[in-house]
C-alpha cells in the first residue's frame, strides 16, 4: 500500500512483499530483448562483441575471434577493441556500438561491405541496496529496475531477531571484511598488471608499482609477487624457445640454400664440359673418325645433367619458400604474443576499475552504517513502521533524493531504505529515541 503525507514523499509499508514480488518480476520477461536494445551504455557494463564475414566462395561464415570476446565500457565511456581501438559507447545503444564497430573494421580492412557485428549486453553495472533490508549488498542492474523489484532482490525489509542490536554490528563487521577481500583483490590485479606490462616492454623483472610498495598488507603482495614471477618466468622462457626454435630453422633453412647454389653452381660446371665435348664428338662423328654411338652416349649423360641441375634448381627454390614461411612464423609469434598480453591487460585494467569502484561503494556503505537497534521493544515498535526511500545518484558528489516504490534506478545507484517514523505536532519527525520513549522504553 502507498500513502502520501502532505508535505513529505510517499512511504511504502512491506508487510506481505513475496506475493507482490512475483506478480511484478512476471512482467519483466517479455520486455527483456527490448529493453537491451533501448539501454544506453553505461560505464562498467559488460558487453559481448561478435564479429562475423561471409565468404562467397565457401558458403560460410568466418569468425574474427581476434575481436570477438567480452569488453567492459571503460569509465570514460568506450571500450578498447583490436584493429579499431577507442570506440565510444557510453550513452549509446548496442546496435550503435555495433555499427561503430562494423564501419572502422570496414575502413582498416578495405571491406566492400562492413563485417556482420552484434554487441550484446553481458553484465548490467551493479546498484547498492542499504539500510533496513534482510540481505544489503549488490546487485546487478537491469533495465526498467523499480525501487520495489531491488528491495524484493534484497530479500525485503530486515528481519528482525531476539538479538537485539546485533545486526547492525554484523553489517559493519562484513562490510570490514568486504574492505579486506577488496583490498587483496586490487593488490593482486595490480602486480598482474605489473607482470603484462613487464612483458608487453620485454622487461627482465617485474616493476610494482608505488602503491603496492607502500601496503601495509606486505606478506600478502610478497606472496602474490611470487606467483606472478612464476608466471613471468614460464612465459618468457616459453616464448623465448619457440622463438630460438624458429630462428634455429630459418640457419637450417639459409644454410640448405647456400649448399644447393654451390651444387647448382658445380653441376653448371659439369653441364657446360658436357656440352664441349658432345660439340667435338659430334665433329668427329661427321668425319667418320668415332662411332654414333659414342655421341648417342654423350647426349644422355648430358641430359642427365641438365635434370639433375634442374632438381637442383627446384630444391632450392622450396629451401627458399619454407625459409620464408619461417620468418614469417617469427613475426606471427612475436604479434600474438604481443596480441594477447595487450587483450589481458584490457580484462585487468577493467577489473582494477571495478575493484576501485566497489571499494568506493563499500567505504560509503560502511559509513552510512547506523547504529544498532538498543532495545526489543523499539525493535517491535520500527518493524510496524513503513519503508521510506533515498536514492544516492552520481557517487560521492552526486545527487540525494526521495523516491517512492515506482521510481526507477540507475546503474550505480545505492538506495537507502529507512524506516519511515511519524510525524510529531509541529511538523518534525519522530526519532527513534522519542519513538522509544512514547513506548516507555528508556533510550541508552
């Protein structure tokens, strides 16, 4: 039911959410795939770019997996894709990114016609639920998300237990360690990130950076900085083999050729006194001094020669195409290596975002924290008291406002419910001390 005070925003009492929560998340289904095409991008959305060609000639499609893969939209608004790079999408739909994309592949690639390229919503950015529901924390966002529909998500207003008070405390203690797990998290994606940028660069060691120096947590980054190195180690040499490998080959390759030219060029040699002396035989044969026979011979050691040089010649000529095919495997191996180190520094700088965004978030949680619930009775007096509800919009420097339970979210939106208290005479609300005291409760 929803009732609206004059002067004051309307407040909402939950008393039977369950049923009313079903009836409501019935209705989103059949508008899902339209509201995906009508949402505009946001930061810290999580999308999945697929990018396909038809071949004629094959009757098929082709896959770029290069491109193809999932992308989170960058606090500034774009996300970073190989062969295009900085697309804007922030306050654009998935089909405009996807056209975005489409055209700068169509203009590098030299396409007569744009690739086929879909962008699809993966990860809505999350919204904040806090104060008196049963399960605060976040949640990821959908499009035409109501106040209602988050509380329901947050398992409705808290419930209270015969431990008066405790709830509140235990809320403080998670969001302290949320902080924890937070902080292990961005020190662990920071020395990753330290350890792509160290082989991006063919650097010999790991450089962390400053802020991961000056942690207090130095055991753990000791521990992390291990791993990596570990990992830094293995892929260097890994690379580092593969490529002696093909270079070792590509001599093998050099060394063949220069050993069929000297062939080549000794089998010229036999070639050319082959035919000198076929040329005098052949005098000798017209002036009856030997036989035909002895010219018969001569012609078929000299074609002999001749086949030999040209298998000599063909030889050569493969030594030459797979000692080719041999570089080139040394540049491709150089430019995936330097492709994928680039694709996961992608993935981690948008997890250090997100880990800095929620460390944000969990900070402000903690410090909007209330205290605890001091007596049983005022406890009983709050659960009879609706819901009101406060939306924070924009961070720290945003914007506060009074919603009602229709009022739609935003991505990165934390609502705050409260319990809505009665006005006193003069126009004041009632506060939970002089709400403990009209019950006779002594207030602490």
């Amino acid at each position: 039911m929803c009732r609206i005070h004059a002067g004051r925003t309307p407040s909402f009492s939950v008393r039977r959410l369950a049923p009313a929560v079903v009836a409501l998340l019935a209705c989103l289904g059949s508008s899902a795939a339209v509201a995906d095409e009508l949402f505009l991008l946001r930061p810290q959305t999580r999308v999945k770019v697929t990018v396909l060609e038809w071949l004629p000639n094959a009757g098929e499609y082709r896959e770029w997996t290069a491109l193809n893969g999932e992308y989170v939209v960058s606090q500034a608004g774009s996300i970073s894709v190989p062969l295009v790079g900085e697309v804007s999408a922030g306050g654009r739909t998935v089909l405009e990114v996807a056209g975005r994309i489409a055209d700068a592949l169509k203009q590098q690639t030299g396409l007569v016609k744009p690739p086929a390229t879909t962008v699809e919503v993966v990860r809505y950015p999350s919204i904040y639920v806090n104060g008196s529901v049963d399960e605060p924390g976040e949640f990821e966002y959908r499009p035409g998300l109501t106040v209602l529909q988050a509380l329901a998500m947050a398992g409705g207003r808290v419930r209270r237990t015969d431990q008066v008070g405790g709830y509140s405390e235990l809320e403080q203690i998670r969001y302290v360690g949320e902080l924890g797990r937070t902080d292990l998290e961005l020190t662990r994606s920071a020395i990753k990130q330290a350890r792509l940028e160290a082989e991006l660069q063919e650097k010999t060691a790991i450089e962390l950076p400053s802020e991961v120096q000056k942690s207090d947590a130095q055991e753990a980054v000791t521990a992390i900085l291990q791993e990596e190195e570990a990992i830094f180690s293995a892929r260097t040499d890994a690379f580092a083999r593969q490529l002696r490998s093909l270079e070792e080959l590509a001599t093998l390759f050099a060394e063949e050729i220069k050993v069929l030219e000297e062939k080549m060029a000794a089998q010229e040699r036999q070639v050319s006194i082959a035919e000198a002396e076929l040329k005098d035989v052949s005098k000798l044969v017209d002036s009856g001094t030997v036989t035909k026979s002895r010219e018969t011979s001569l012609e078929r050691i000299l074609a002999d020669l001749q086949s030999d040089r040209l298998d000599l010649a063909i030889a050569s000529m493969r030594a030459k195409q797979r000692l080719s095919e041999t570089e080139r495997d040394v540049v491709n191996l150089k430019s995936q290596r330097k492709t994928e180190i680039v694709r996961d520094l992608q993935v981690v700088n948008s997890e250090l975002e997100e880990l800095r965004l929620r460390r944000e978030i969990t900070q402000q949680l903690l410090q909007a924290t209330g205290a605890s619930i001091s007596r049983r009775g005022m406890a009983l007096m709050m659960d009879n008291q609706p819901l009101s509800f406060v939306i924070v919009r924009g961070g720290e420097n945003g914007e506060t406002f009074q919603a009602s339970p229709s009022t739609q979210l935003e991505p990165g939106d934390v609502l705050e419910v409260r319990l809505d208290f009665p006005e006193m005479a003069g126009g004041s609300a009632l506060s939970p001390s002089a709400a403990a005291a009209s019950v006779n409760l002594p207030t602490r």
